[in-house]
C-alpha cells in the first residue's frame, strides 16, 4: 500500500502489530487503532516498538491508541503491577515528529513528573495530546506538567490530561508573551519577536486538589494567555467551577 496516508483499524493488539510489521506504506501519516480485546502491557510496548523500527516509524505524524467499551470492561476486573507509563510507551519517545498523540492506557501505570518531562522534551512539534489512564494508578503528574508542556511542545493547541493538584510550580523564568511581540529580531534593546502560547483548550481528570496559596487559574493564564476552553471531568467541584470563572476574568 505505497499509497496509502490515513488507516483506521480495529482489532487485538498482537494480530495488528503482525500487521504494521509487514506493512509497505511509506506515506502513511495518520494511524489510528482501536484495541478490541484485553492486552498486556508487553504487547502494547512491542506493538509501540513494531510501528518505530516499521516503514512509517520516521514519518507518522499522527497515532492513537484507543480502547474498546468491552476490552475497558474485562481489563477493568483484572489487576497488573504498576508500570511506569514511560517505560511501556519508551519507543514513541524517538517519534520526536509526532503532531497528535491519543492514547487510552487501561493498566494501572505511573506518570510522576520526572516522566511526564521526557514525553513534553520529545515531541516539539505536538499539537494535540489526550492521555486517558486508569483511575487507580499510582502517581498522576501535577500543575507541573502544564509548565512542561508551555516550555517543550510550543505549538500544542488541545491537551487532555489526568492531574493530581497538590502543589503549585514556580513559574519559568522565561514564560511567552500574552500577545504577539511588535519587537523585531536585533532590534535593538530587544530580543526575537515571541508570540503567545497557542494552546486554546484543556480538559482534565482531576483526582486530587489541595489548597495551593496561589490560584491555578494564574498559572494557567500566564502560561497559556490565549486558552478559551477549559473542561473537567469533574465540573461539579467548586474549586473549578471557581478557577474557570477566574480565567473568564483575566
């Protein structure tokens, strides 16, 4: 299929990635597939690493991963050590071309911090991330993460995130501008020209929120000026029904 630059495909997680490891489709730029029985987390990383070292490795752009309502059901009912999610998803770390990322994760896993940096370092040029994990795994990142993603993916438009907030980052020492500099570059006095971060919309899963002395809402708005949508999975909590309402005010 030399030809061919979109596939969506469903099926198990073990007869797909036979497929992807035969496959000729050097043009291939959109890959999506749906997962519809249960997987291991072994299969998921070799079916990872089987698109990598395949035809399309170097040039997908896009790649979701996504999980069927009756595979969630029996996968759900079924226990696993707890494996850091960087460690199941390493070789995507080498995908640094990647522009959309979608992945439903349905294995008790790890993201801490110290992870979730490696993932923002490795893909530059991401537009669109969602990251759907398990609601009982170990360790989910915090407000922290945003910062990664504002310092890392700079063309990132929609994010969709699992976060525990318990502690407030410091905010970097260079943040982008809250609207297009008119500075050109060596004027004098002034640096290149920056324009704003162009992230637009955030949902998230919150599972933890403990006071912080500062309101989220400043981070968010002084890391993402331009963001317009804000959504949660848990909209009845008055902390975020309060944080939105502060954004809607800056």
């Amino acid at each position: 299929m030399p030809s061919l630059r979109y596939a969506r495909i469903g099926g198990s997680v073990p007869s797909f990635t036979g497929f992807i490891a035969g496959l000729h489709a050097p043009l291939l730029s959109h890959l999506d597939f749906v997962a519809k029985d249960t997987y291991s987390p072994c299969a998921v990383t070799h079916f990872i690493s089987t698109v990598w070292d395949s035809s399309i490795g170097g040039y997908l752009q896009s790649l979701h991963f996504d999980t069927d309502e009756l595979a969630i059901a029996g996968m759900l009912d079924m226990d696993h050590p707890v494996i850091p999610l960087v460690d199941i998803i390493r070789p995507l770390l080498s995908m640094t071309q990647l522009r959309s990322l979608a992945l439903t994760y349905l294995w008790k896993v790890s993201l801490p911090d110290t992870d979730f940096v490696k993932m923002a370092q490795a893909w530059p040029h991401l537009e669109e991330l969602a990251l759907v994990l398990r609601w009982r795994s170990s360790a989910f990142p915090s407000l922290a993460a945003l910062v990664h993603l504002s310092q890392y993916c700079p063309k990132l438009e929609r994010c969709m995130l699992p976060l525990d907030i318990n502690t407030l980052p410091e905010l970097p020492t260079a943040l982008p501008d809250s609207a297009p500099s008119t500075a050109k570059s060596g004027e004098a006095g002034k640096g290149p020209a920056r324009t704003a971060h162009p992230l637009r919309k955030i949902s998230f899963r919150l599972r933890q929120w403990r006071r912080a002395e500062v309101p989220p809402a400043a981070l968010l708005h002084a890391l993402f000026p331009g963001l317009d949508v804000l959504e949660c999975s848990q909209d009845q909590y008055p902390k975020f029904r309060q944080m939105r309402g502060d954004l809607e005010k800056m």
